[in-house]
C-alpha cells in the first residue's frame, strides 16, 4: 500500500530513547516521523538507527528548543496524505490507525478528524467528548481535543498555513501549554471541515500537562489566554473567576494569573 498516514512524534533530547517501538504498531500505508530537537548535540544516534531499522521510521534531528516549533517541523516535514499530531509517550491503537485512514479516503472533502485518548495517569483525568460524528464546526460545550487526539489532511494544512504558534507551548515565553487549543480553533475558524470520531486511537502514559502541572502560573495563564481565544472578550471574561474557583491554587492568586493570559492573549491574538 501507498503511504497514506504518517504519525507526527515530537520529542526532546534524551526522552528519544523512551521511545518504545512496541507501542507503535507496523501497518500497511502508516510511517512514523520523529523530529527530535537535540541543541546539546547528544549523542542519540544509535537509538535513531534503531528505531530507523524498522522499516516504517523515519527520525530527524533539529539543533533549536521550542514544543511548537518542534510540531511545525514535523507539519513541514510530512509528506503523507494525512498526518495525526502525536507525542513521544504514546501508544497506538492499529485499528484506531486503520480507522483514520479509511475516514479520510471514504470522504475527501474531510480536513481534520478528531478522536478520543485513553490516559493512563495517577490522576484521573476528565474529558467531554461530543457523539460520534459530531461536526467540528459546531461548538461543543466544554470540548477541545489534546493534541494527540487531531488528525488532519496535509493539503489542508498548507493551503490554510495552519502552524502552531510558537507563543503557545513547552518552551515558550508566556503560555507553556495549549498550543492545539489555538491550533484547533485557527483550523475550524479557517474553514477547515472536521468531525469527531468516538474511536480510542491514542494511549498516553501518565498524566497530561494540564493535569501534572495545573498549579504552575504558565498552565493557567494558558487558561486565561484560551478564554479570550475561545470566547472574545466580554465571553472570556465573565469566565474567569469560575475558573478561579475551580483551580487547585487560592481563588485570587488564580484569578490574576487566569488575567494575566486573559491580557497577554489579546496583545498577542495575531500571533496566537
């Protein structure tokens, strides 16, 4: 079979020998493309051999730090038909993979898919998701895919210039998270056609960032910078002291840390 979908994997440094080959399974028309970002110049490179080795692998090497850019080297370096977004503690489903393609084939006038995770953490994590065949078009309350939950057809990703904001993302100056929520919301607001399809296609080991790290300021000031993001200014704003008081930090010290990305994102919504 031709190749039809590629797997986005992004990693840093180091973290490239977690990545576990067993968790990717080998199927007809899927590769797996690796951008690891390696500024030490560490030596990785027999663990690059091995993961090549397979067959379906591809890793490449990028001297620079940034979540985002990292994400927007693996959009420029795609070269399949359709593309899921992923991480490098992943697991993947075969027939969540084989699902994705087949989507995407039966319709071609579809853009971007969005499915469900499964999250194996110590915490538990909570996620709304909308029916099966939901248009992506139509908000849904609460709802916004992880990263790893969107895939997407590559041509539709060039011809709209669909990247993620470097403003958003590990690494970054302000907002260390929540790069697909600006990424997700720039597709459906360019016109990208989607729907969401309830098929567990991704695993992810151990918590999200939001979860693991839901009382550092940069998580939410993300919240904050969504807010305005999402729902514009009056909308956003009469959201943020709800989210105050539901935040694991004290109500006021959330609330000027929500406001804070709340402003930043207006600043910065051109660039977001």
């Amino acid at each position: 079979m031709a190749l039809k979908l590629q797997i986005l994997i992004c990693t840093y440094g180091e973290r490239l020998h977690g990545i576990d080959p067993k968790c990717m399974p080998q199927l007809d028309g899927v590769e797996y493309l690796i951008c690891c970002q390696n500024p030490d110049n560490l030596d990785l490179w027999e663990t690059a051999r091995t993961l090549a080795g397979r067959g379906d692998t591809e890793v490449l090497f990028f001297g620079d730090k940034g979540g985002s850019l990292n994400r927007n080297h693996t959009l420029d370096m795609a070269t399949a038909p359709y593309v899921l977004v992923s991480d490098d503690d992943i697991s993947y489903s075969s027939e969540g993979l084989k699902s994705i393609i087949d989507m995407f084939d039966d319709d071609p006038t579809l853009d971007m898919i969005t499915t469900r995770s499964l999250i194996l953490g110590g915490e538990p994590e909570r996620h709304i998701y909308p029916a099966d065949g939901h248009d992506l078009a139509v908000p849904f309350r609460f709802y916004s895919p992880i990263a790893f939950e969107i895939a997407l057809r590559r041509s539709a990703i060039e011809l709209h210039r669909l990247r993620f904001s470097l403003l958003s993302g590990i690494g970054a100056p302000y907002l260390c998270c929540g790069e697909e929520n600006f990424f997700f919301i720039n597709a459906v607001r360019k016109g990208l056609k989607g729907r969401f399809a309830d098929i567990a296609v991704s695993t992810h080991r151990g918590n999200t960032t939001c979860t693991h790290s839901a009382t550092k300021p940069g998580v939410i000031r993300t919240k904050g910078a969504v807010m305005f993001f999402d729902r514009g200014l009056f909308g956003g704003l009469i959201r943020l002291p709800l989210e105050a008081h539901r935040s694991k930090v004290p109500f006021f010290q959330a609330l000027i840390y929500l406001a804070e990305g709340f402003v930043y994102s207006i600043r910065h919504r051109r660039e977001l």
